[in-house]
C-alpha cells in the first residue's frame, strides 16, 4: 500500500455516495450485454463512430421512418444533423442571454410560495424548475406551466408502468394514449399552431418548419423534455441533500464564484451520476487502445464503474471532493453527462439551473430540510429517484 492509499479515507470506509448501496443493489445490464467499467475504454466505445444505440428499447425502435423517432435513437449524419439544428438552444450565450431569465422567474415563484407556505416537498419544486426550463426550449410556452409540469409527469410515469400480461398490455396502452391525447391538446397542439403564425428559436419551430407528423413532434417534445426534465429534478435534489448534510461545502458553495459553484455540482454528479448504465451495439467492429467489440456485439458502459476508477480519479474515488477534476485535468463530471455524439446537449443547462436553484434556496432565511428523501430505484431507466423530501423556511 502507497502512502497516498494508507491516507485515503476510503480505506477508512468513507464512501460519501448516497445512492450507492442502492444502486449496487439494483443495476441491471441488458441480458447478454458485456460491461464495460473501465473509464479509458468505455469514453473510446462512446466515441466511436462505430457504435450505435442499444437499450432502452433501441433495438424494437423501427429506423426506416426517421421523421417519426426521437433523435435519441438515431445515429450517424441523421442524428448529427438533428442535434446540429437546435445546438444553439443550448449554447453558454443563450443559456446566460434567454435562460436565465426563466429561471430566475421560475425561482422567484418557488421562492414566494415556499414562503408562504412555510414548507414544501423539495422535488415539486426542483420539478417545477426543470420543467419551465425545459419547456422554453422545447417551445411548450402556450399553455399554463403547473398542468403542463402535471400532464408531461403523468405522460412519463405512464411509460413506467407497463407489466407482463395480455390484459396489463391493454390497460398500459390505454393509459398512455390518453395521457399523450391531453399533452397534445392543451400544451403541444397550442404551441404549434402559435409556430405556425410566428416562429420562435426553439425546438418546436424547428418541427413546424421540417414538416414532422404529430407522431413526430410528439416523440422528439416527449424526449428532450423527459431527458431534460426527469434527470434534472433529481440532479438538484440530490445536490440539495448534500449541501444540506455538510455545512462546510455548503458555505463555500455560497460563498464560492461560479466557477467554484459548478465544480462541487459537477463533484457531486460524479459520485451520484442520475443515468447509471449506457448500452452500445458494434455496427462494425471497434479496435479501440483499452478494449475491442465485436461487431453486432451489445456493451454496457456503467458510468458509476468509469467514475470511481482510480485512473482518471486519482486515490479516494468514493470522497466528494470538489478539487479532484481540477487537480486531474479532467472534466468535472466526469462520464455522468455521457460522451461522444449523444452527450447530453443539455448538460450546461442542467448545471445553471442546479447551481442558481440552490444559491436560492439556501440563502432563504432559516432553511432546513425537515425530512430526507427517500431514495427509490427506477428499474426501467436504470437510475435513481429521491422522493420525500421536505424543505422549511423563515415566512417572508
């Protein structure tokens, strides 16, 4: 043993991650899959432009009609040229320019009715936020922002609920059409025909102007508004619990720049990545420096293994320190924002949010967090979801 490892206080059995055990518990690559947990070789497997989407149902998804799926399961010049259209959506000068004006306006609403209220569930307000973010960039602007936060959570938790069994297929089905039939009549239809008439720099205009079926908008909103809002709303909440937990971070946190504010968020995202698994399928076969796949052969790049292998994190890879990325020159989160072509486009936009919602909210006069949440393993996405946490403050 070195020194640097007889000093870490991993060997100690400090492991500051709150939704390991959980996950360690619960992770499940894809039948037949072969898992990669190697940082070096799972980014060249994301990187490489032979690989193609696997999981998450990809292989069932029909690729012959491109207009009516998600850019999230195509790859090549297709998807390039789908995410190349709206990247400007979610450049660092559109985000401080446009933004940051809804967020600051989402937050002063969140604010007023913790106030008012006294206390409030921490992730109904962290939804609230992701959700109106979300919605100005997708284009969801013509309907009223609580039913759309409602119908967009209804239309996602009903894609979570399909079981085995002839009759459960018939009522999931029913289910999920008529919550899909009232997201497109009172935000999605609206938000169209107002394109139509004047179009915007969002996402929705983008489809209008291209001549996407209604099959088409729906899957391309449903998607960058679930990716955007579902892994941001428990981003922030887990980033809350840990502030909560340790003052000292929590008082650099506020007393920190910008710079310093992201680096203990995009910590924390290393330790807490919200999307654990990745699958990728080799179209050909990749002969990258660190491993091969063969062709036709489905990996799993398991983001949690790639973000405490001690190779690119140096020693203490279960500690949350704030430093590590800069003292390993590396990027701060690491592999929890994914890699190659279909790294998050809304990773900086996760960051500003997070970042602005807790320099709020801890800076309420006498907040406290009445009750932990409860921390809840979602099978279908393979990830995490923090439920039943309460935050209190001072009355304004």
């Amino acid at each position: 043993m070195n020194a640097s490892a007889a000093k870490c206080p991993m060997h100690e059995g400090r492991d500051d991650r709150k939704s390991g055990k959980v996950a360690e518990a619960n992770l499940r690559p894809q039948e037949g899959a072969r898992v990669i947990g190697n940082f070096a070789a799972a980014r060249e497997v994301l990187r490489s432009p032979k690989g193609r989407q696997a999981g998450a149902s990809a292989e069932q998804v029909d690729l012959s009609r491109p207009g009516e799926i998600s850019f999230f399961f195509l790859d090549g010049d297709l998807h390039r040229k789908r995410r190349a259209a709206v990247a400007g959506l979610f450049a660092p000068k559109t985000i401080v320019t446009r933004h940051r004006a809804v967020m600051d306006r989402t937050m002063d609403q969140i604010v007023a009715d913790l106030q008012a209220r006294g206390s409030a569930p921490l992730d109904e307000m962290s939804w609230q936020m992701a959700v109106d973010v979300a919605a100005d960039i997708v284009g969801l602007t013509n309907s009223d922002s609580k039913g759309l936060a409602k119908r967009v959570k209804a239309v996602l938790d009903a894609s979570m609920e399909r079981k085995p069994g002839f009759l459960n297929k018939l009522i999931f089905t029913a289910k999920a059409l008529s919550r899909v039939n009232a997201f497109w009549k009172h935000d999605l239809a609206p938000a169209v025909e107002a394109r139509r008439r004047a179009p915007k720099d969002d996402v929705i205009t983008y489809l209008v102007q291209n001549n996407y079926s209604r099959k088409g908008m729906l899957m391309e909103c449903l998607s960058y508004g679930g990716a955007g809002m579902m892994t941001t709303r428990e981003f922030i909440v887990m980033c809350a619990w840990h502030l909560f937990d340790k003052p000292d971070l929590r008082e650099r946190f506020l007393k920190g720049p910008e710079d310093d504010q992201f680096a203990i968020l995009e910590e924390i995202l290393r330790l807490e990545p919200v999307a654990s698994l990745l699958h990728r399928r080799a179209a050909e076969p990749i002969d990258a420096k660190t491993t091969t796949v063969a062709k036709d052969e489905t990996v799993c790049l398991s983001i949690r293994d790639a973000n405490v292998d001690e190779a690119i994190t140096g020693p203490c890879p279960y500690e949350l320190d704030p430093d590590r990325a800069k003292r390993m020159k590396v990027v701060g989160p690491y592999m929890s924002f994914g890699d190659g072509p279909h790294r998050c486009p809304g990773a900086q936009v996760a960051l500003h949010e997070t970042r602005l919602f807790l320099e709020r909210l801890f800076r309420l006069p006498g907040i406290r967090l009445v009750s932990e949440p409860e921390v809840i393993w979602n099978p279908h996405i393979q990830g995490y979801e923090l439920r039943g946490a309460v935050v209190a403050c001072d009355p304004a």
